[in-house]
C-alpha cells in the first residue's frame, strides 16, 4: 500500500510540475485588421520556447485571434478592446510540436492598442492583452500577449506585423473534485493490481 501511495504521489506531483513553467511562442507576418474589432490572420508560429530542452525554430505553424469590440479611448488615445473574441494558437507538428490546436481562448479584460509617432510621421502600433483558454494537453492557461506591428504612414484598417509574443502561464486551475476522485481511485485500482500480480 506504501508504495501505491508513493505512486499516485509521484504522478501528481509529475503532472503538477508539467503544467507549472512558462511556454513562449513568437510569430511574425500576417496582418492585423480591422476597426471596432481587430484581427490577425495569416501570422507563423516561428518559434516555441519551454517545450523541450531548448528553443525550437522554423515554420511551426499559425497564430491568430479577433479581439472583443472597440469599448473606448484611453487618456493616452490608445483603444481598449473588451474582453471575448478569440486567440489560437496552432501547431503543425515539425520539430516536435503538436499537430493541431495547441491553445484556444478568448481576451479576458481589456486589449490596449497603443501608438508611437516617429519624427518622420510613421507609426507603430502595439496590442497588449491577456487571454485564458484550453491547453491540447488539458486544463486551463493564461497568457499574456503582444503583437508589434511594421511601421506605417498609418493605421487605415489593416497593417502589417512585425512580430508578437505570447507567453503562456501552465498553471491549470484546480480540477474539479470528481476528476481528482476519478484519477486517484484508477491509481489505487492500478497499483492494487500490479500488487496482486507481482504476488503471483
């Protein structure tokens, strides 16, 4: 029985520390668009940092979202968004990523989008948010998210991006009772079993 114990101690402890570091993901490309919701499509994952031992790079696969609706300006003139749309990130399984959805959420709390102005009139947009969502590996994740646009004479409801951040928190909220009741009594049930067979 100790040893059954030490078991589903090891693998909760395993499991916990799985979900406990940061994942980072880098795209580029792809444009944001958009006025009183903005959009980003056709942006490459480019690189992934957090997964494995060391930083994969290369054609990874997509990120996209659409924010919530344009709720106000700021005191500064940047836009808040509301919370709601959507954020996904997809891999498409080279070097090691998983081939599919990664992470799907929405923005919870306001997005800013903020303006610099260069001395030569050009502007730069960034957007900062947070979103929380689902892992492909189970449980629920918050990230927070930037995405730098290219320079531009302006904005006019679609510019190009430069580059965007997103950096995934891997701590999963508790899981419901049931589920943990569910994973320690398949456990126990396994590890009376292997104990059953090795006195046979």
């Amino acid at each position: 029985m100790k040893r059954t114990a030490q078991m589903v101690l090891a693998v909760l402890a395993l499991s916990t520390m799985a979900l406990a570091n940061s994942v980072d993901f880098t795209n580029g490309g792809g444009r944001l668009t958009g006025t009183s919701t903005l959009s980003l499509s056709g942006s490459q994952l480019v690189a992934v940092e957090g997964l494995g031992p060391h930083q994969e790079r290369g054609d990874l696969g997509t990120v996209s979202f659409t924010t919530g609706s344009l709720n106000s300006l700021g005191p500064h003139g940047e836009e808040i968004f509301d919370s709601g749309g959507s954020f996904v990130i997809a891999g498409n399984g080279r070097q090691g990523i998983h081939d599919g959805t990664i992470f799907h959420g929405c923005f919870v709390g306001p997005a800013t989008l903020t303006k610099v102005t260069f001395a030569n009139g050009e502007v730069q947009f960034t957007l900062r948010g947070t979103v929380t969502g689902r892992w492909y590996g189970g449980g629920i994740v918050t990230a927070k998210i930037e995405q730098l646009t290219a320079k531009a004479d302006s904005f006019g409801g679609s510019i190009a991006v430069l580059s965007g951040d997103t950096q995934l928190q891997c701590k999963t909220v508790p899981p419901e009772p049931g589920t943990l009741a569910l994973l320690g009594t398949g456990l126990v049930s396994l590890g009376a079993l292997l104990r059953f067979k090795a006195k046979a």
